[in-house]
C-alpha cells in the first residue's frame, strides 16, 4: 500500500486512503479504478474467431509489445551500423548525423552493388 502511494498525486492519496480501510478486497479494487482511469493498463482485444464465430477476450500486454519493437528497432540500427561502416568506414556519430532516408538509400546502394558481383 505504501508504494501504492508514492505513485499517487497528493490530492488522490486520501481517496486511495478510503477505498483501502473501506475494501476488504483494496487490490482488486484499485485494479478497476486503475483500468478505469487508463484502460491500456489492462489492455485486452476482443476477437472472433473466422473458423466458428466464438468470441473471446485476450490480454495483450503493450509494454512487453512496446518494448519488442524497441529492441527490435535498436537491432537493425545495429545492423546499419556495422553495414555502413564497414562498407563507407564512417563512424558510428557520422552515421547517426545522416537522415534515416539516406541511411537507407546507402543500404539500398550497397545491396544493388552487391547484387551486381
């Protein structure tokens, strides 16, 4: 409860005071008010299934997704990062002072060349 309370604003902490002596149940309670005040907390998706038509409701956590796609996106900088240097020789800072459009059209220029060998 404590730490509950280290993330509340001032003006919400007497609330959360309230609802945890009045509650038996204070955890499933602040699960609700927390999913009624930002529902990506518990974001689910309804879906439907094309083969028999049944419905179902699937949790789908945004931040392991969000976070995927991050590292996913620090991967293939990664991977343009050692491209263009070992292609151009550049260094990591010279290749980060390039747009992203133009990263790509160099990559774009070094597979065409490697595809003409």
């Amino acid at each position: 409860m404590a730490m509950v309370q280290t993330l509340l604003m001032v003006e919400q902490r007497a609330g959360f005071e309230v609802v945890c002596s009045q509650e038996t149940h204070w955890l499933q309670r602040l699960n609700q008010v927390m999913e009624d005040l930002d529902p990506l907390v518990n974001f689910s998706l309804q879906v439907i299934c094309p083969y028999c038509g049944t419905e179902n409701l699937q949790d789908f956590d945004l931040g392991a997704w969000a976070l995927q796609q991050l590292e996913q996106a620090q991967q293939q900088l990664l991977i343009t990062v050692h491209r263009l240097a070992s292609y151009y020789h550049w260094s990591e800072a010279e290749i980060f002072a390039i747009p992203p459009w133009r990263r790509s059209r160099y990559l774009a220029l070094i597979e065409r060349e490697e595809n003409y060998r």
